[in-house]
C-alpha cells in the first residue's frame, strides 16, 4: 500500500493507477445460513437448461479463436430490434464498451459528464482514459438534465444518462430528454445506458433503441447481464448511428466477446419470451417489496429497474451489516444509502423481514 506522496517502489506505471477509487464488487456475507445475493442486481434465476447446453457445445470449439465480431449475434439482435446490423457492436459486457467510449473521446482536455451519484464504473474509467469527470448532482435522486445542458461547455465530448439511473432506479421521460438532445451540439456523443431498461413500465420513457434513429449523436447500450441473467458471460451490445458505430468497431478489443459468452446470448435471445416472464416477475416482485417497506415507514424511491434504494444517510452501513447477519448482502453507500436488488421470493421475504425489525427497532429506541 502507498500514500498519495509516497512513490510507489517497482515499475514505474501511470500515477492514476495508485490514485484510482477500487471498484469493490459485492461479496456474500459469511453465513452458514441460507445466503440472499441482492447486492449486485443479478437475475436470480438460474440459466435455462438450453444456455447451458449451448455453452457446453460451445466448448466443443474452444481451440478456435471466435466469431469476429460476433456476427451471428448481431444479426440476431439485427432481426430482433429491426435494426440494420451495421449499426450494432457487441462487446464483453457493457463495461466494456463503456471503456470503449470514454477511449474514443479520451483525447487531452476532453470531459466527460455524468450524473451523481450513478454506476460507480463511470469515474474508474474517466480516470482511466485520462478523461476529465463533471458529475452533477442527482435532484430528488434523478437526473438534472436542464443543469446537465447548461454546464456542457468546448471540452464536453460525451454525456452519460443511466436510464433508468443505478442506484436510484429513476428515469428520464423522452419529453426531458428530447428537450435536452435539442440543446446540444451534434458533436457531444449521448450515451443512454440501459442495462435496467427492460424492467421499465413508466409509459413517458421512450428507449434510446427509438431514439437513435433521430439523433445520430445518440448510442444506446443495452447488456445480457440483469434481464437475460447472463452477468457470468459477459456480454452487451450499442446501438447508434454507423457514423459513429463504424469508428467505434476499431476500438474494441479484438476477439474479447469469447465464444462461450456469443453462444449463450444467442441462446438467450430465441428463449426471449421465457426469460421476460422473469422480468414480469421481478417487476411484480419489486412493487410488492416496495410496498411492504413503505408499509414499514422506510423512504423507498419509486424504482424502474430489478432494485430499490433506500435513502438512509449516516445509517446505512448499520443497516448493510444487519442484512448481512441474515445472510443477505446489499450494496451500502456510506452515508448515503443502500441498494437492494429484488431477487425471487425468498430472498425478498427475508429482506423484508430484515426491514421490519430495522423499523421496530427505531421505534423502540426513539
Ligand atoms: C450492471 C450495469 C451494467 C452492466 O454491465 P455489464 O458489463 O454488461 O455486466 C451497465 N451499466 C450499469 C449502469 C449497470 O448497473
């Protein structure tokens, strides 16, 4: 471990990389107990029996470099979203197309905005592609789009909207955004991350697989990860205008999208309807559990995606270490709240319980 002012010893790499925040996945509490993983909101579900059996078969391949580009998996999303494929890039997961983008705008100088708080990935990877983060603040845990726009200035060159936004699971209506696409400069590439958008039942959100057509500035990005309950493959795919898909192409890792992970989402995406009743589940889930906890006299966000959060301030790493004596694990933001994904009924059962005595307790001890 190193200090700021204190060299590291060793190879001389970039200072960023003592500086960097760590980005700390979400470990299961140790329990011998039954354990609740609803700190890094996964699908609950376990893979269908045909995506393990696409895998296994895959492996059957593992000597040969994969498919380039994965193109059966771009014509298959192609088919399905009626998109043409050459506005289409698959990657190893969001995440890294994400690293993708802010390595195509990440020229000297140039700035990156987001909204804060939101995926906790956006700063790690500015400070990676040595990009500069503006990030302004949340209002009422939403995106503040009208001071997004003024603050844009001659070094924005990529805006980031999380709809709808980890960890407040709100949304941007397409009136808002449509608006905010109007005062900016073409030349100011939108990302709109959707990882949670198949979740969504709000009428006023329109999605950026609508949007893109209009504004060519405009890329979406959409991942296997949360509705298809694919988050051990890695895999997620954007969808923008080939202007800009086809220069993005030649930043992506070659052959990072392995043929393990193209196999399964293609798997994933002819059993669409099965998994979506998944999601319907989740969503019906996510209102029950939020109701309960309201009925309990927590603040509970109205969420669009497969998680809630919880406004807690200063008690949320007490809470985060109750869950964690019931087995369950939940993503604490000290001193600003917790974010709890909606897992199947048992696992939401035992949080709602965790919740009730959290309330029963802070009535006992006013
Ligand atoms: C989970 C998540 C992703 C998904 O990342 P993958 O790399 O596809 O697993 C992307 N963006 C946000 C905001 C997320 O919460």
């Amino acid at each position: 471990m190193s200090t700021e002012d204190e060299r590291p010893s060793g190879p001389r790499l970039r200072p960023v990389l003592d500086t960097l925040r760590h980005f700390e996945p979400s470990v299961a509490p140790c329990e011998t107990g039954p354990v609740h993983l609803l700190g890094s909101n996964e699908s609950p579900y376990d893979p269908p029996a045909e995506i393990v059996a696409a895998v296994a078969e895959a492996a059957l391949r593992l000597n040969r470099y994969p498919d380039y580009g994965g193109q059966r998996l771009v014509s298959t999303l192609s088919r399905m979203h009626a998109v043409s494929e050459d506005r289409i890039v698959v990657g190893a997961g969001s995440v890294a197309l994400l690293q993708m983008l802010f390595q195509s705008v990440g020229e000297p100088g140039a700035e990156v905005m987001y909204a804060w708080r939101s995926f906790e990935l956006y700063p790690v990877l500015a400070d990676l592609a040595g990009v500069h983060s503006v990030r302004v603040p949340l209002t009422d845990g939403g995106h503040d789009l009208r001071t997004m726009a003024e603050l844009m200035g001659d070094r924005t060159r990529m805006i980031i909207v999380c709809n709808p936004n980890n960890p407040t699971g709100t949304v941007v209506g397409s009136a808002e955004l449509e608006e905010f696409m109007l005062r900016l400069p073409p030349d100011v590439l939108v990302v709109l991350d959707e990882a949670y958008f198949e979740y969504v039942r709000d009428p006023n959100v329109v999605s950026g697989l609508v949007l893109h057509r209009r504004w060519p500035n405009l890329v979406v990005m959409r991942t296997f990860s949360k509705a298809y309950g694919l988050a051990g493959v890695r895999v997620g795919y954007l969808v923008g205008d080939p202007v800009v898909t086809r220069r993005l192409r030649r930043a992506c890792l070659a052959y990072s999208l392995n043929t393990v992970a193209q196999a399964a989402a293609v798997t994933a995406l002819e059993l669409h309807d099965r998994l979506f009743d998944r999601v319907e589940e989740t969503v019906m889930e996510r209102t029950r559990v939020r109701e309960a906890l309201v009925a309990s006299g927590l603040t509970v966000a109205d969420s669009q995606a497969n998680f809630l959060w919880l406004p807690l301030g200063e008690e949320s790493a007490l809470f985060g270490r109750r869950c964690a004596e019931d087995g369950i694990a939940v993503r604490v933001f000290p001193n600003e709240g917790v974010r709890v994904s909606i897992g199947d009924p048992s696992d939401n059962e035992a949080f709602m319980a965790v919740c009730k005595h959290w309330r029963d307790r802070s009535t006992a001890g006013a």
